[in-house]
C-alpha cells in the first residue's frame, strides 16, 4: 500500500470519527422522549412532627395555612402527615386533588372554633372557586397531633348556576331539579353576631353535646318542647332564615297559605313537615368548643321518597314537592350555639348525596 493511500485511508477515518462525535453530542443533546417512563418525582416535602399540644391560637393558625396552601395547589405547604387521612364530601381523595385544583380564595363569612383538649379544629366559612365565579360554603374538621394535620374532614354545598339558554357554567346538572332551599350566596356575608358573642362562661361539653343530641331527638319524633331552645332561637339552612320567615317557600301550589319555615324553632319541628319526610342517622360532634359554647355536628337526613303528602295541623294534607319523591340524601353539617344550656342558633348547610351514603369516617 503506498504511502498516498495510507495518508487517504488516515484522513477518510478522522473524518468518520469526528462526524460520530458529532452525533453522538446532538444525540445528546436532543434525547428521544421516554413518555415519562424514567421520570423519578420527589416527595411532597412535609413538615416534621413537633411533639407537643397545640393551643387554640395554633389551631387557628393550622387552618389559616390549610387555605393557603390549598390557594398554592401543593399539599407541600402545609403541616400534612404523611399518612394523612383526607375526604371531601364523605369520599376519600387524596390531598391536592379535589377543591385544591378549583378554590380560589375564602369570603368574608369565617367562624372557627377549636377543642385544643382534643387537638380538633374547625371551620365554616365561604369561599369560591375558578377565579371567583362559584360561591360555596364549607365546614370542615382538622385533627392535629403533634403540630401535623393526621385527619382533614371536608364537606362543601356550592351554588347551584342554572344558565338560561344551556350555555355557561351549570353546576346543578342537567337532570338535577330544583331544591326546596339551595345555597344562596347573600345569605354568608357575615356570621349573626350571635354565634361569635363571648359566653359569660364556658359550656361544659357534656352539656354541649346533650343539647344538641336533644335537638335531633325533637326533630325524630316532631316534638319540639324535648328541645332546650332559647326564646330568641333561630334557624338558617343554606344561607336562607329556616325560621320566622313569613315569606319562606311555598311548597304546594294547592296551599299557598302553607310556607315552611315560617314558625319558630319548636314549632317548626311540631308541624312535622320535615320530620314524617327525612329519617336522621350517623350524628356526629365534629368539633366542641367549650369556651365558645359552639358545637359542629354532622348529620344524614334519608328521605325514602315513598311519601306523597304530610298532614300538618292546622292546614290539611301538603303535597311532598316532586324533587323528594326519590330516595336520596342530605349531608348536613350544622353549627349550633348554645349558651347557659339552651340553643340560640343553629346555622346549616345541606348537600344531596345517594341515598344511604356515609361520611367516610364511620367505624
């Protein structure tokens, strides 16, 4: 071989090599994609667990940071256990997913109330959701134990938008017919005074819960004199005066004269309108602030829907309205204040469910 075709063949192959370099460094930098499938992700970062109690301030500071961090979208800013438990609406979902991926800010009606014997907190306030387009109301219960979150309760009752024309944001659903009272968000500006006034003296729990356990006992058995309510007791559900309202709805066109809601906090279990449609289950304390005398409770309300019409004293037979002629339920979670023993308010929400649903936490 001469010494021209060595020095050709020498050239030839410095060429090759470089170019091989060439592509292999493109390669590089321009990898095929993998579809994710060598995608390692860290851990949501969670904030080591303090031993020690967490006083009333704590708490509400726990639920301050809750809403922020769901207003960031990352569990990852907040005081979350590892193995939290978490549920909306009684399902179990798993943290930041759900309202975090939706809520946008809370409104201006908040009441917290805390059990620091109990590491418990609580919270029912308004918020909204997609930048503010939809109004809800929440409660919700927070468990902390050693200044970490082991246990977050949420049950939310939103608007219901009905856009005329079809077009717009509808959250009630197309085949969901209208409620007897939906939320209405005028009625959560601001809590009544009369739920956050100071008590002269703290409640004993057991007096709390005896209270409020009475009032679900009146309302199974449409008797309100078993019922410990103050003279100056009022009721709201969803935003809307469940008592002295003269003006509430009207149930049955054939008599306009019969408007629920309309009588006081006894008389109004008396009438037994509710009482022969919803059989109450699974009450539960969800939080008991002695200092404050306010108890959160969660109830089911199952109406079967076999009842067609009620006999009410005073007025003849009512016919049942044609959206409770179904088995469905009511999530309720309600807010009691109750002062020297007696209830003086009661401020609820209710949510429909499937028939027979549970809250996610039952033993």
């Amino acid at each position: 071989m001469t010494k021209t075709t060595i020095e050709t063949l020498l050239r030839a192959l410095t060429l090759a090599l470089a170019l091989m370099g060439a592509c292999c460094m493109a390669a590089r930098a321009n990898p095929a994609p993998d579809q994710g499938k060598n995608l390692t992700r860290a851990p949501n970062p969670m904030t080591a667990a303090t031993p020690g109690a967490c006083n009333r301030d704590c708490l509400y500071a726990m639920v301050d940071k809750y809403f922020d961090a769901m207003l960031s979208r990352c569990p990852c800013n907040t005081n979350l256990a590892q193995d939290v438990k978490y549920t909306e609406n009684g399902q179990p979902v798993k943290p930041g997913e759900g309202i975090w991926k939706t809520f946008s800010g809370r409104g201006t009606y908040r009441v917290y109330l805390a059990d620091p014997s109990r590491g418990q907190v609580g919270y029912y306030g308004s918020f909204t959701e997609f930048g503010g387009q939809l109004f809800g109301m929440m409660a919700m219960r927070l468990k902390v134990k050693d200044h970490q979150i082991t246990e977050a309760e949420v049950i939310i009752a939103r608007q219901e938008l009905r856009p005329k024309g079809g077009l717009g944001m509808n959250t009630a659903g197309v085949m969901t017919p209208r409620l007897i009272d939906e939320v209405d968000p005028g009625g959560f500006i601001s809590p009544s005074p009369a739920l956050l006034e100071p008590l002269s003296k703290p409640e004993g729990r057991d007096q709390l819960i005896a209270a409020t356990n009475r009032y679900f006992d009146g309302f199974a058995q449409n008797n309100g004199s078993l019922v410990p309510f103050d003279a100056q007791c009022s009721r709201r559900e969803n935003g809307i005066m469940a008592t002295d309202n003269p003006v509430g709805p009207v149930v049955d066109p054939a008599q306009p004269a019969f408007h629920v809601f309309s009588q006081g906090c006894a008389q109004e279990i008396d009438r037994g309108f509710f009482g022969a449609l919803f059989k109450v289950r699974d009450t539960r304390q969800l939080v008991v602030d002695e200092q404050q005398g306010l108890v959160l409770d969660l109830t089911f309300y199952d109406n079967e829907g076999s009842t067609k019409s009620v006999a009410v004293a005073g007025v003849g037979n009512v016919a049942v309205p044609s959206n409770l002629l179904r088995p469905i339920s009511f999530m309720k979670p309600q807010l009691f204040k109750v002062e020297n023993g007696t209830i003086r308010q009661i401020e609820g929400l209710s949510w429909p469910v499937p028939f027979g649903m549970g809250s996610g936490w039952d033993k």
